[in-house]
C-alpha cells in the first residue's frame, strides 16, 4: 500500500496512541497513573492534530458527531452544582439531605452524589476522542496498517502470556495477580478484557485485507488466527471464547465466498448453506484442535462453564434494587462503587468489593438512568447503520471486523466492564473508526 509523506505524521501519532493504550491502558481504576500516561499521550496527539480533529467536526456523520457530544455531555452536567430545591428532590437524595442535616450543613450540590468520580469519568472519554478526532483524516488504507498493527499487539501479548503461564505466579504480569499462574492476562488485569482483546486482533488478522500480495500471506494470516484463537482459550474467559467465534465465523464466510467466486460461480442459497455449514464444522475443528495443543488448561476453562457458584448474580440482584432506587434520573457516572455499599444486602454480602455491577447495562441504569441507556440504544443503532452502509464497499470485511469487537464489548457487558480500562476504550474508539471510515467512503473524498 502507498504512503505518502503528508499521511505520516498523523499514522505515527495514532500508532503512538494506540501503543501506549495497549502497553498501559489495561488496568483500569487500579492503575491512575497509567491511565493518566495514556490521557496526557490522547490530549498531545489532538493538540498536533487540531486539523486533523476539525476535518471531524466538519466531515464525520451528523448522528456521530451528536452521540459524541451527547456522551461527553451527560457526566459533564451532572457535576454542576443545583440549589438544595432542585437535587433534594431528586431520586434517593433525602438520606443525603438527612445527612446534611445532621452535621448542620447545607446548600447547593451537583446532581451526582460523587461529582469527583464523575469528573474521572469524563476524563477516560478523551482517549477515545482522541482515537476518532485524530484519525479521521488518515487515508483508510494507513487504517488497515494500523489494525495490522493491532494483530501484531495480540501477537505480542501471546509471547507475553507464553512468559506469564510458564512462570511463577505474578510473573511478567503489569497490574497484579489477580488470577494466578494459569491465566493469560497479558498486559490486563482482567482477563475478561484480554479475551475480547485477542477477540478483536483475530477478527482483523482473519478480515483485514493483506499490505501486499505475497505467497506467504495466507499460511501467515491462518497461523496468526491459530495463535489468537489458542490464547483467548488460555484467558480462560468463558464469555471472550464464546465470542471468538464471531470473527471465527466472518472470517470462515468470507474465504468461502473467496473460494466460489475464484471458481466463477454465483452464491445461490445451497451455497450459502453450505458455506454456513463448513463455518460452523471448521469452528468445531478448530475448538477440538485447541483441546489437543493445550488439554489441561482448556479444559479448565470448558471446566469454568460448569460453575454454579458465580457471585455476579447475587451483586445483580443488589444492583437492580439499586437501580430502581434511583430511577429514572440515576445518581451520577462512576458513583456505582459508593453506592453498593450502602444497598448490598447482608444474606449476599462477600469478604470482597465488587467494585462493579458485571453489568454495564444494570450500571448504567444506577449511574445514568433512561439517558444512559437512550445514549447506548443510539450507539448501536449508528453501528448497525454504519454496517450497512458499508455492505457496498472493497473494504466491507475490514469494517465488518470492527462490527463485530464493538458487537462483541456489547454482549461481553451482560456480564462484565468491558468498556472500563483506556486499552478497550482506545480500540472501540478504533473499531468505530475503521468501520464510520469505510461505511462513508462515498460521501468525502479520500484524504
């Protein structure tokens, strides 16, 4: 693929974002330091691309720009302050007033019951900005190197858990152990977030189109997808290797479709069939080929779908009530942690913090109310949109790929944060990117 030198600039500079998120961005809450390396890196890349962020505002699609500003938005104004008429009559808000009446205080407050954490909230959205406002303007084939550049961080962070499960516990590992010797974490603290990781570099490496046409290219693109879908297994996240067979199954229907039009034919609906069919069997052979390459510690984590003791349903039950308590308005972004403490129920109550509801959705609804959750609804209706739009286009599997991770983080909260450390952050804001990119190809001219 060409480069030319006006593009390098700004393909250096998202790289340069994009490493960092990877190599520090997976902690979390539990790394602040590291997230804020990562957000001075966002705030430097917008500051050298002013234009770059301009040509986003003036060019990206109507509805983007709104979600945007509609997400920032949201917590920005549940920080400012209201006269104590206002926020007392709010949901749940009379134990504060009591509180405040007891210590004789009173007077204005924000509508979040914890603006600081809300303050922090925004602060992780600028990593994404950054992502979309920045790379808007880099030609589309420098995006597919840059999710070539993503397979690469899969492939690395496969060498790094091949260091981290033949060590000791905690060894190489950059946030803590938090799951012992056995898992594949990666440069995360979750392996939940590792397993959606490697999910998304396995859907590029299987969907994004070669740099250049070689011999070696298919024997390297299916040994690549072998290594990704091998080290999803190894995370031992029950919901990332469920998820894997997205990118698994995009990736078996493209070649098949490949292969019958090399053959000149036209895809009838027996063929479509049958591509379906060879999908789903190559996916059962790929499974099957993972339990012999790796049998024990596979079969811990087909072992882990067995459990019966997750305690993610009892906090679920907790966080309902919690989210009906302060229905339909909520209680501020990133108050949730504060929150539970005083709704979690004695006959559920655990020697650990969940920290989180291990669900987005159920947070959400605490956090934002109907806002939040009308803010998500509009967020995949623009992304099954985009998709559509993209069916069209040369470059429909590349931006399908980024479909089906942001497809992916949607499922994953069911049960989990995905969307919770600047990594995943950096690469949904990527995946949008590639995939708004490519779906809206016709309306601007190629930068």
């Amino acid at each position: 693929m060409t480069s030319h030198a006006a593009d390098r600039l700004p393909f250096m500079l998202l790289a340069a974002l994009l490493l960092v998120a990877f190599a520090l961005g997976g902690g979390g809450i539990g790394a602040p330091l590291a997230n804020l390396a990562v957000q001075l890196t966002a705030l430097a890349v917008m500051a050298f691309r002013r234009g770059g962020c301009a040509q986003f505002w003036r060019e990206s699609p109507l509805v983007l720009r709104a979600l945007v500003v509609l997400s920032l938005a949201l917590p920005i104004l549940q920080t400012v302050p209201l006269p104590e008429s206002m926020w007392s009559a709010l949901p749940a808000r009379a134990m504060v007033a009591q509180s405040l009446k007891i210590i004789g205080e009173s007077g204005w407050m924000s509508f979040s019951l914890f603006p600081q954490r809300t303050l922090l909230a925004v602060t992780a959205l600028v990593t994404p900005l950054a992502v979309l406002c920045a790379g808007w303007s880099i030609p589309r084939d420098r995006l597919i190197d840059l999710g070539w550049l993503i397979v690469g961080c899969g492939l690395v962070t496969i060498l790094l858990g091949a260091i981290q499960l033949s060590g000791p516990a905690g060894t190489a590992k950059f946030h803590g152990d938090f799951h012992g010797s056995n898992v594949l974490v990666g440069t995360f603290a979750n392996r939940n977030s590792t397993g959606l990781f490697l999910t998304f570099a396995l859907g590029l490496a299987a969907l994004l189109p070669a740099p250049r046409p070689h011999p070696a290219i298919l024997p390297a693109r299916l040994a690549s997808c072998v290594l990704l879908l091998l080290g999803v297994a190894l995370t031992q996240s029950r919901t990332a290797l469920v998820l894997a067979i997205l990118p698994v199954l995009l990736g078996t229907v493209r070649a098949l479709g490949a292969w019958l039009r090399a053959r000149g034919g036209h895809r009838s609906g027996r063929q479509m069939a049958l591509i379906g069919l060879g999908a789903l069997a190559l996916v059962g052979i790929g499974g099957g080929a993972l339990v012999v390459a790796a049998p024990g510690r596979i079969g811990t984590t087909l072992e882990r779908f067995e459990s019966r003791d997750d305690a993610r349903r009892y906090v679920w039950e907790d966080a309902a009530y919690s989210a009906s308590k302060y229905w339909p308005l909520g209680a501020g972004v990133g108050t949730f942690d504060e929150l539970y403490q005083i709704d979690e129920s004695l006959e559920n109550l655990t020697l650990r913090r969940p920290g989180r509801a291990h669900n987005d959705y159920i947070e959400v609804a605490i956090e934002s109310g109907v806002a939040g959750l009308v803010l998500i609804a509009g967020w995949a209706l623009l992304i099954a949109w985009l998709s559509w739009c993209a069916r069209r286009s040369q470059l429909r599997w590349a931006a399908w790929s980024g479909s089906a991770y942001l497809l992916a983080n949607a499922l994953q909260s069911v049960t989990d944060y995905p969307l919770r450390n600047q990594t995943m952050l950096a690469l949904a804001a990527f995946a949008l990117l590639l995939l708004a990119r490519i779906a809206t190809e016709r309306r601007r001219p190629e930068a």
